[in-house]
C-alpha cells in the first residue's frame, strides 16, 4: 500500500489502482496490465514542518501537516523503524517522493524522509495500547443509536437477505456518522450500488463541515465483475488506509459492503490452491480470516512518543445466501462482532426501513454508553430506552394473544400497549433514508421524540384508570402529530416538542367516562 497526501477522495479498486486516473488515461474498462500509481507523482503539497532539527523522535511520530483537503489536515508521520535524531527538516512545496528532512538512525545511518510510505496490507499497523471504547459512533439512525448502539473503535455486522436494506444502512452510515474519516469498500457489490455511492458522495453536504462528503471519504470500489485476486485484497486495502489515519489521531469508520463477496473469494482462490476444503467449501481457514480483519478495530493510542488516541470502528455487510445466517460466514462473524442488527424481510417487505429486527439484534456496548448518554444527552436516556425496549418485547407476546383469541380479548391496557408500540414502531423506528430532515436525527432529537410517546402512554394510562374509552383515546388528534415530528427541523424542534406535550395533557384530561350501560 502506498500512504501519504492524496489517499482523501480517491477513488480505488481493491489492489489501490485509483480508477479516475485509470478512466483519463484509457477510458471506461479495465485492461489487463495497466499499472497506474496510487499516488500522485505530480502533484506537489504545502508541507509544514511541526518538528525541528535535533528532535528525538520515534516512528510514528508527527513531523508535519498537509492542508490534504478542505477538512482533512494530514499529519505526515515520521516512518516506522526510522527511530532516531532528526538532522533536517524543511517546510516548502513537495512532491510525494520530494525529501523533506534526514533522519539520523540509532544505528548511525541516515535515512531521506519522504512523504510516501509503504505497508504491507496484511499486516496490522503498530500501536502503543488498545484502550476500552467509551463514546459512541453516532449514526443519525434512531433504531441503531437509541437501541443498539455501536461505540466508536467498535465492530458491527449487518446481515440480511437480498432486498432487507443492508447497503442502504452501509450508504446511511456512511454518510452521517460522527466519524473524522470514511473509508467505503464496495467488495463484490453490484455496479450500480457503487454508481449510486460515486453519484452521491460528492454532492451530498456534510452537516458538520458543510462541504462535500468527499473531502472526508475514501472509496474502494472492487465490483463483482472485476477479478476475485483482488475482491480478496480489497478489504486489507481498506482497513490499511483506515489505521494510516487512525494513527494521525482521527476517528476512521470503515464500511465494508459486503464481507460474504470476499469470504466468496477466498473460497474461489483457496480452491484453484488445491487447498481442502471446510463447511460449504470455504477453506478451513475462513474464521481466522475474519477475526484477523474485524480485530484491526478499537480505540488506540497510537505509535510514537506522544500520547495520540485515535479509533477505527469496522461495520461488515453480510449478505448469507437465502438470508440464512446459519451459514459459515454469518456464524465465524457473529462470534466476532459485538453488534448484530439483523435485517428482517419481512419488515422489508412490509416496507418498514431500515428493516432492523428490535427482537433479534443486539448491542453488547449498551452497558459502556449508557453511561456517556445519560451525561451527555440526558439523565433518563438508559429509562427511557429500557421502556422501550419493553413495551416492543410485551407487544410480541401480546400479538401471539390476538392472533389466538383477537384483539377484543385483551384489556384496555393491553391494547393501549399495543397502540403505544404501534407508535414506536411506525413513528420512531421507521425512517426515511431519501427524505430530507428524517434521514438523519440528532441525539436530542431522538430523546424528545422518545419522551413525547412515552408521555402518551403514561397520560393514557392515567386517562384509562379515570374511566376513558381506549377507543377515544387512540383516536386523539395528538397522535398525528406525535408521528409527524420526525419530519420537523432540529432547532424548531423544543417549541414543537412543548405544545405537542401540552395538547397531550389537554386531550387525555378532557376524555371522560363513557355512562355505564
């Protein structure tokens, strides 16, 4: 792999050929042979020197910065392996094989200092220490942040069946998590999932820089009709240019889409080895593979002598055959990740998205956030999503009940239960990726929204032990618009939040008893 100013924005396959040189130079199709490096030779960077001469330094450590894009400052790094005494550094306009300073090695030789450097893609970047993950990798989807969170410096997976949404939970990931740097692998995806990536990267406006995504993003982009030599690779060549960042001190989020297109590779290349094969032909092998990749996650503090934290979170598509996850992949990856939001077709097809199933999934960071939520969005976040959690639990056993004996069996508190969990399900967890305000939601967003249902069913219940009709009650004109606030914009959101909680006060206290029969 070749490391340094150029890697932000680029546009790669999986053996780091950048395509849009490739498309200048010889047009749309790959030919066999061409060889086009990954950095620009040409192009000279504005580098600015942070040490000095006579500086004891370790690799890893930060000689200077490059204005890399409008977002992105690059930390070059002094190579590791070139421990010693700087001898000369200077700052100026350098290509990236220009010298900009001597390093004097502790064995007395003295090295050049360039801006490019090279690691092999196999092998993990050095670090002082892993550290315990304690914030969380805010995604903007409520399902995912509310439910099952993933810490930054985390390891998820999505599995699901074709058609459940897996890469349009990558592609929102993608775009709205609160990671510094996005590295998207396209591993054996169709083309046209990729097109929709390279179409709208670039025109989409990130919310905290206000420029393009792609002045934050590297993109891999190894489609299905390209050779599987290099599907196989792809996904080291992400994670290389992920922990080249996440050692400069920045937060990486690598999206690999999907992780079951190169177990597939694997499989193809392990049988033209002649190499025995294990379950389903994947080579005995396939477990050790993943847990190797997936295990290149966490929250480090990086090479060199300054204490320099950085985190890698690593989010694996799963895409098992007949959306059995039963299969081998599925299951070496379920023994690695920590969060599993399972896709559901049937939430799918009944057009709820994202199509994450609340009884299936899981988060094993709930209890490392819940701290870091209850401090820094609000006291009662952990109470209210442990409401939440319930009610969604109580209203499958509920509808076991009504599938036997029907709904008129079931008392008014069950059925407000019911009514209540309707409301989480269809106004809180369903969100639209292609809408404008609900395709991202703010963690103060999510909490107001979380207490305004939860303010219903609480009132309702005081209504229904007053005497109120449960019939009255779902059909309060509140309702409405308690399901509509997720489509409100973020700062009109507290004075939208008080006067929907006042006319639920209002309504519910104005339900009376009906007259006894």
């Amino acid at each position: 792999m070749e490391l340094g100013p150029g890697l932000i924005g680029s546009i790669y396959d999986g053996i780091q050929r950048p395509l849009d040189k490739i498309k200048q130079k010889i047009g749309t199709n790959l030919k066999r042979g061409i060889d086009v490096p990954a950095l620009d030779r040409e192009k000279k960077w504005s580098f600015q020197a942070t040490a000095k001469a006579g500086d004891q330094l370790k690799g890893g450590d930060i000689l200077g910065t490059v204005q890399e894009s409008d977002v992105v400052v690059h930390k070059v790094m002094l190579p590791i392996g070139y421990d010693g005494e700087i001898i000369e550094i200077n700052s100026g306009e350098f290509t990236v094989l220009d010298a900009i300073g001597k390093v004097k090695k502790a064995d007395g030789s003295e090295q050049e200092i360039i801006m490019l450097q090279k690691w092999p893609v196999r092998r993990g970047r050095p670090y002082q220490k892993k550290v315990p993950p304690t914030e969380p990798l805010i995604t903007g989807q409520r399902v995912i942040d509310t439910l099952f969170p993933i810490a930054m410096g985390g390891v998820g997976a999505v599995p699901g069946p074709f058609g459940s949404g897996k890469t349009v939970v990558q592609h929102q990931l993608a775009k709205w998590t609160n990671a510094e740097i996005v590295v998207y692998i396209g591993c054996g995806e169709r083309g046209n999932e990729m097109t929709d990536v390279l179409n709208e990267f670039p025109h989409i406006k990130d919310p905290k820089t206000g420029k393009t995504l792609m002045e934050r993003t590297v993109l891999i982009a190894n489609t299905s009709d390209m050779p599987v030599a290099a599907r196989e690779a792809s996904v080291y060549t992400g994670v290389t240019i992920a922990e080249y960042f996440r050692d400069m001190g920045y937060s990486v989020a690598l999206m690999a889409d999907s992780t079951s297109r190169w177990a597939e590779a694997l499989r193809e290349m392990s049988g033209r080895l002649e190499e025995m094969p294990g379950e389903e032909g994947y080579p005995a092998y396939l477990a050790s593979r993943l847990a190797s990749f997936y295990e290149r996650a966490g929250v480090v503090t990086a090479a060199g002598s300054e204490d320099r934290k950085g985190a890698l979170s690593i989010i694996g598509a799963v895409s098992p055959p007949g959306g059995d996850i039963s299969e081998p992949v599925s299951q070496a990856t379920l023994r690695i990740v920590k969060v599993f939001w399972g896709l559901d077709s049937a939430l799918a097809y009944s057009r709820h998205f994202p199509a994450i199933n609340w009884l299936t999934s899981y988060s094993l960071y709930l209890d490392t956030l819940e701290d870091w939520m209850d401090g820094n969005v609000a006291k009662d976040w952990k109470q209210l999503r442990e409401r939440v959690s319930r009610l969604l639990q109580e209203e499958a056993e509920l509808d076991e009940i009504v599938k036997l004996v029907g709904m008129d069996a079931l008392s008014s508190n069950d059925r407000l239960k019911l009514e209540v969990s309707r409301s989480i399900r269809e106004d809180y967890l369903h969100q639209d990726a292609f809408h404008d305000v609900d395709t991202y939601t703010s963690l103060t967003k999510q909490h107001y929204m979380l207490r305004l249902v939860l303010a219903f069913y609480d009132f309702g219940m005081k209504a229904l032990e007053n005497g109120a009709d449960i019939n009255k009650l779902s059909m309060l004109p509140v309702r409405e618009r308690i399901g509509r606030i997720k489509y409100v914009l973020e700062d009109e959101v507290p004075a939208e939040y008080e006067s929907i909680y006042a006319q639920i006060q209002e309504e519910t206290s104005h339900l009376k008893a009906e007259e006894e029969v």
